[in-house]
C-alpha cells in the first residue's frame, strides 16, 4: 500500500492524538512480569502493538482484546524464555521481553532485534546492565542467551542515557534481590509511565524522570491496570503538518509539557502555540523562520522529530541547520526530500537546508517510520501528487494517519 496526497491544501481542525508507541511496548512487555491479568487501555492501533501481541502470545501469554484500544493480559501460562528469529526480525521493541523473562524465570533466549535501520542500536548496554545483576550471557550464532539462578541488585551506570537499556534494567529489577539503581538513566517521559505502570503492579520504583532510578526487588507482581499516556511523536508530527500547510489545528488529549522542545522552535520559527489542560492549539503558522536544531536525549529535542522538522525547515526562507547526535544514518529520508525539490547538503551528522518556495509532488520512498511521515508532511505542502511507498513502516508509528489528516483537510489516501 502507499499514500497518495494531493498537496497545497490547508489544514483546520481537531485531531485526536492517540496513545504512545514508544510506552506501549515495554509495558506490554513488562505484562510478562505478572501472574495476574493487566489491563490496559489508551492502547493505540498500530502494526508493533500487533507485533509485540505476536510475541506475548508464542511465550504462552493471552492476548485478548476488549474493545480497539483496551486489551487484558495474562501472563500466567508463559513458560516459553525463547523467541523466534520471525518475530524478532519484525520488532526492534522486541528485545524489550529479555528483562522480565531473566527476572522472572531466570533465563532468556533472544535472536538480535530488528525494527528501522536508522543506524546503530547495540545491546551492550543491556547486556552490561544483566552481568552485572548476576546473569552469565552468550552469544552464538545471532542469538543472545542469559541465565542466572537469580538476578541480584547491583549499581548501574549507563554510558549513555538508553532508553530501551534503562527500561530492560527497571523490569530485570523488580524481581531481583536487593536494591538496583540506575545512573545516567534516560528520562523520557515514557519512562515514567513504565515506572506507574510496574508500581500499579506491585514493584518499589522510584526516580523515573530524574537520572538517577532506585529498584527495590519485589518477590513477585501481581495484575493492574493501567492507561498509557498519549504519544507526544504523534502530536508533534500533527503539529508540523499543520505548520507546513499555514493552517490552524487543535490536538486533543496531549500533555503539552510532553512536547516543550518542539513546541519551543515552532515558537522560535514564529508559531503561535497555546495550550489548556490537554490541548494544544496552533494558531498561526505563516511567515515562519529558519532555525537551528540538534537531536539530544530527552528533555532536548527528540531524534524522532528530525526529519518531520527537516521537510518543514525544506519550504521555509533562508537557511537552517540541523545536526543529528543520537542515530548516524537518520538522514535517508534527505535523498527523497530531494525528490521533491527541497535543498538539503549533509556533512557528516549535520544538515545545511536552505528553504524553497515550493516542493513539488514526487514518487518517494518510506525507508523508516519517521522519514515515512516527513515524507507525508513534505507531501501535504508539495504542488502536485506525492505518492509516498512502504506505507507499513510509517503505520508501525501512527495510528490511521490517513484518516486523521483527512479530518483536517488534507487530502490523503492509502492505494495499491
């Protein structure tokens, strides 16, 4: 399937912003550490929830839906600690299941994860992180395998703020013995929604948010249920869509505090921005400025926003730079841009954009879920139609985007 878009048009109206891919993930992967039923809700539609569901169901877990967006858990069959190169393959988050199946059951056996190929994202740091908590690792023929006869507390320090490294550490350590604390953790604000949701379950945790975690082991969790808060990627996608367009847009059920570091340079672009509650209203978005950014780890601006704020920065006046420190190959989605007539020169981690008056509508080419909708974005601003393939990367990231675009005027649809 791909997008076909019509572009030029401006966008107006509400658009609904759904629950976070980037919290879903662990926490259904965290579901494993319970013998009771979790419960959850906000859940959004998207090919890795469908794809994570996948693997809770070859451990032995069930995975039963109650209505779109609530699902109920229960991992008290599991007994499987090994999954198959299948359904790795499909899923980066994947590796997401080797914490609570070493916790729990003391052994794990995982194929490498695979997901978007935006550069590299080793498993050193989770691997440390289990050796040092007691687990013996080995790595033969593309499989990792982890067993100890019980995780134990331990004093982590990780190299560099990993998000998925702090996440396997806060789950191997609620059912370790001792106390397990993390320094230099990441402090996205998915992280913390791990954290509410594993203590709703029965675990001691404390410090997500901050750089440093405490795990105060627990001999066992039981079920919970949990809400997971809405996807700040999304919104900030829906922000600049509707920037690119000159239009007015409001998003519903966001945290706004969530998506400060976009939200401040569209306001330094000369946006204006105002939030309520859980609202966020773009209400003008003409006559915008270049701007300079640089991907940091959270509370800097996401490396998951990089190539939507490129094909925005691509049709804006003058010249922007932006430099890329967390993935080395997040720049695929420039040869495309390109495509459409937008002026992008890459040195190294840095890329030099000088605005256009106009892209124009092209065949492109999703080569990861982020590039896929800043193809999207570049596409409801181009003149003339913008065919955008390999829609399924972009639909592992975003629930009914077509339909949701539609909503507020764009035209945009999926065809064969």
């Amino acid at each position: 399937m791909k997008y076909l878009i019509s572009g030029g048009k401006k966008l107006e109206g509400q658009v609904s912003i759904a629950g976070a891919k980037n919290s879903i993930l662990p926490i259904l992967a965290a579901s494993l550490l319970s013998k009771g039923i979790c419960s959850i809700h906000n859940l959004p539609q998207l090919r890795d929830v469908e794809m994570m569901g996948n693997v809770l169901k070859y451990l032995g877990a069930s995975f039963i839906r109650k209505t779109n967006s609530s699902v109920d858990i229960d991992s008290s069959g599991v007994s499987a600690i090994s999954v198959t190169v299948d359904l790795m393959r499909m899923l980066r988050a994947s590796n997401l299941v080797m914490g609570p199946l070493l916790s729990r059951f003391g052994e794990v056996r995982v194929p490498f994860p695979g997901g978007c190929d935006i550069g590299s994202r080793p498993m050193d740091l989770h691997l440390k992180a289990f050796e040092k908590m007691g687990a013996q690792i080995t790595d033969r023929h593309g499989f990792i395998y982890a067993k100890a006869l019980y995780l134990s507390g331990a004093d982590i320090h990780l190299d560099f703020p990993s998000v998925g490294a702090t996440e396997n550490i806060m789950m191997a350590g609620t059912l370790a013995k001792g106390t397990t604390i993390i320094r230099n953790a990441a402090r996205e604000p998915e992280i913390v929604d791990l954290q509410n949701f594993l203590n709703g379950m029965g675990a001691r945790i404390k410090g997500a948010g901050t750089d440093t975690i405490r795990i105060d082991g627990v001999p066992e969790l039981r079920g919970s249920e949990h809400s997971v808060i809405p996807d700040r990627i999304e919104a900030g996608t829906y922000l600049l869509a509707g920037a690119i367009s000159g239009g007015k847009i409001t998003l519903t059920d966001v945290i706004p505090e969530h998506l400060e570091p976009v939200i401040a340079k569209l306001r330094e672009m000369g946006a204006v921005i105002y939030s309520d509650s859980n609202k966020l209203h773009l209400v003008k978005s003409t006559l915008l400025k270049p701007v300079d950014i640089k991907t940091l780890p959270y509370p800097g601006f996401p490396t998951d926003m990089q190539s939507q704020m490129m094909a925005l920065l691509a049709t804006v006046p003058g010249s922007s730079l932006v430099i890329e420190t967390i993935f080395e190959n997040r720049y695929k989605h420039v040869s495309e841009l390109r495509r459409m007539g937008a002026n992008i020169k890459i040195e190294g981690r840095a890329a030099i954009i000088k605005g256009v008056e106009n892209l124009s509508g092209a065949v492109v080419t999703a080569t990861d879920l982020r590039a896929g909708a800043a193809l999207i974005i570049a596409g409801l601003s181009a003149q003339g139609e913008t065919l955008v393939e390999n829609s399924q990367f972009i639909q592992r990231g975003y629930d009914k985007i077509e339909i949701k675009l539609r909503q507020i005027g764009a035209h945009i649809q999926l065809v064969k």
